[in-house]
C-alpha cells in the first residue's frame, strides 16, 4: 500500500532519474554534484562531509507537512476487487485414498489445493479442505496440514492417506490479487533545493519543476499509485548570510490505502470449479 515514506521514495527516484540519468555519482544536470534524500539538511551537509554545500554540492530534499492530511470519500462498502491472478505451482492428484502434493520444481508455493471428500466418519454428506500455499510451503507441510483439518486422514511426506471407503477428487486452482481500498487522503510534499549560489538554486529549482511538470501520476515499491499536482513554490533566501538558498515546492500528492491479499480463484462452495464440486459442500479447517 501507498505510504508517506514509500511516496517520497518515489519522488526521489524520479527526480533522480530525471535530474541524473548518469547517476547522482555522476553530477546533474545542472552540471553539479546532487543528493537527493528524504528529509532536510543537517549539519554535515553545511560542512563536515564529504560532499558539502561550500565544495558546490546541491541538494534535494522531500518532507510530507503533517497539517496538510485531508481525509477524502473512498469507494463506499470499502469492496474487495481482483487484480492479477497467478497460475498455480502446487498442484494435488488422488489415486483411490490417497492423495498427493506436488511443487513445480523450485518454483515459489503458489495456487490453491484441496479435496472434496465423501465417506468421512462423522461428517455428514461432502466436505471440502482447501489450502492456499504461500511461500515457503513444501509439498510435505501443505499434505499435513490438510490432513489435521480431515478425520482420520494421516499424512506422510508428501501425501495423505484417507479412511478406507472414502472417496475424493481434487481441487486444484491458481490464486489472485484482490485490492481494498481502507482510507483515501490527500497530504502536501514539500521539495526543496539547496544551493550555495542562488543562481545554481534557480537553476535546480527549474529542472525540478520541468521534471514533475508532465507527470500526474506515479507508482510506488508497492505498485500502489498516486496523484501529484504542483501548488506554490517560493525562493527562501534567509539564510543567506550563511551562504545557503533554497526553493521550497509544495505538491498536493492524493493516494490510497489499499489493503491487498492473497485469494482463491474459487470457492470450495461451487463458484468457478465446474461440475465436479455443488453447492451444499460442506467448508472444513478455513
């Protein structure tokens, strides 16, 4: 999900990406070395570092203004939506009682496994287990724990052995994405450029603006994205006696927090499976 310090973070990396396409090793395009950070300055940077303001060092720095948090209307019922779905490497096969769990080579756990079963002592009618594998999951692990949830049913290595007289098919399926939006909010970031020089601050300052200047939208870490509109930007030449010009520029910046989790393609209840599993099945361990 979008977050203050995932939304700087992407400023910064577009900005340097901008600014620096050599790398910030390699000065900007303002002919001069350039940091950019979250945060403001500090007492090395004006002097006890290596790459100061004094030996011609810009820098760029990018502070959310807690005051500025506005709380916006999100979608109403707050609705759980798909997004990518991810094929599956677990997969179950069954062979009389006995079923077993197979991983694709050294693919990463993932899709949905289960049995519907009949014939389990005690339970009336048809039952289901199903396990969404995550990561780290062995073909092992995922036979026991969807033998803990069936009576009578033993797990060893990777497969499960059901009660005599049962029957079973497997359920096999991928998983997906699903995205909530929780909370909407518009918060201002405040970019600021620091210069020794006022014209080498006017100089960053304006390469800043024409870099934001056509983007409205960016996409954190996360792959949460936000809108970025430019407000008032401001020289601020105060502290001149201490050979320091910067230009603050605020950007209104509205974004989402969205909550994301891992789900079934399918329902153990009849929806997306086909024929072989009916509604009335009866949800175990879930």
């Amino acid at each position: 999900m979008a977050d203050i310090s995932t939304i700087s973070t992407t400023i910064a990396t577009a900005l340097a990406a901008a600014l620096c396409p050599d790398g910030t090793a390699s000065g900007a395009v303002t002919g001069r070395p350039l940091i950019i950070r979250r945060g403001g300055l500090t007492q090395a940077d004006l002097g006890d570092a290596a790459h100061t303001l004094q030996q011609g060092c810009d820098f760029i720095g990018i502070v959310d203004l807690p005051e500025s948090w506005t709380r916006l209307d999100e979608p109403l019922g707050r609705p759980w939506r798909a997004n990518n779905q991810t094929p599956a490497t677990v997969s179950i096969s069954v062979t009389g009682t006995t079923a077993t769990i197979s991983v694709t080579g050294s693919a990463m756990p993932t899709g949905t496994v289960g049995l519907r079963i009949g014939g389990l002592p005690g339970v009336n009618g048809t039952a289901c287990s199903l396990h969404v594998a995550m990561p780290g999951d062995t073909a092992a692990d995922i036979a026991a724990m969807l033998a803990a949830s069936l009576p009578g049913a033993v797990a060893t290595g990777a497969s499960l052995t059901l009660p005599a007289g049962c029957t079973a098919q497997a359920i096999n399926a991928g998983t997906q994405a699903a995205r909530c939006v929780a909370r909407r909010q518009s918060q201002m970031f405040v970019i600021t450029a620091w210069s020794a020089l006022p014209a080498a601050r006017d100089v960053l300052g304006q390469a800043i603006s024409d870099a934001l200047a056509l983007t409205d939208w960016l996409t954190d870490e996360n792959g949460s994205t936000f809108r970025i509109e430019a407000r008032a930007a401001t020289n601020d030449d105060t502290a001149m006696n201490r050979g320091l010009f910067s230009r603050p520029a605020r950007y209104l910046v509205t974004f989402d927090t969205d909550l994301t989790r891992t789900t079934p393609v399918m329902l153990a209840g009849g929806v997306g499976v086909g024929p072989t599993v009916v509604t009335g099945d009866v949800l175990l361990d879930q």
